[in-house]
C-alpha cells in the first residue's frame, strides 16, 4: 500500500509539472527567464544538508556507531517517546560496535578472510564426507 500512494503522489506532481511547465514558458517570454524560473527552487536544497540528519544505517555502515546512537535518541525525542533505555543503548553499541572495526581492514583483506573461511568449510565439508564413506 505504501507504494501505491508513494506512486501516485509522484505522478501526480509529475503531471502537476508537465501541465504548469508550458504556460511558465509562455508566460516567462525569454527563455534566459524561463530558464531562471525553472532552476531557482533548486537553491531550497541547498540547507538540506545541515537540515537533515544522516541516516543511522549509514552511520552504522560507515562505522560511527555512537552518532547513529545519538540520531536514534533524536528520532524518539522528535516521535515523544521519551528516553530510550539505557539497556537498550548499551545492546545495540555492543551488537554493532565490532562491526565499526571492519572498515578499517582493506577490502582486499577481508576478501581473503572470506576466501580462507570458505576453504576451510570446503575442508570441513570433504572431511565430513570421507567419514560418512567410511561407515
């Protein structure tokens, strides 16, 4: 359902702009104008990027585990939810907080941690089979 509205709301403003869009270009009369008209609201963006916070799974997928933390605390102010208990806090940094580590490692480097897990479960796998024949 939820895509469903979030469809029809973007076709609708889609074809809310395909209607208006003419008529601002006829009315504008020079298209260095029409040309201003169009890009101008384009600058409402621009305090976007101290506006709105950064996403906590991103937070957490870069790694800064405490500022996801901090924006989890911010979101439940906002909802009037009150304080998020501290037990809860303490679980989430100590679930993820291993994970921040790993983007310090080189990617080559966690490649091959997997290749040499993957080999040794491959290993596993072959000596298990062997013992089964055996039986």
């Amino acid at each position: 359902m939820r895509t469903v509205g979030l469809n029809v709301c973007i076709g609708l403003f889609y074809w809310l702009g395909c209607m208006v869009l003419p008529w601002v270009a006829l009315l504008s009369g020079e298209w260095r104008h029409f040309l201003l008209y169009v890009s101008a609201p384009i600058v409402l963006v621009i305090p976007y990027y101290w506006l709105l916070p950064e996403s906590a799974r991103w937070l957490i997928d870069k790694g800064r585990v405490n500022e996801a933390v901090r924006c989890f605390k911010r979101i439940a102010a906002f909802n009037g939810r009150g304080q998020i208990p501290s037990a809860a806090v303490d679980l989430f940094t100590v679930r993820w907080l291993p994970y921040s580590s790993i983007r310090a490692i080189k990617w080559g480097q966690i490649k091959l941690a997997r290749h040499l897990a993957r080999m040794e479960m491959n290993a596993v796998l072959v000596r298990n089979l062997e013992e089964t024949k055996n039986l």
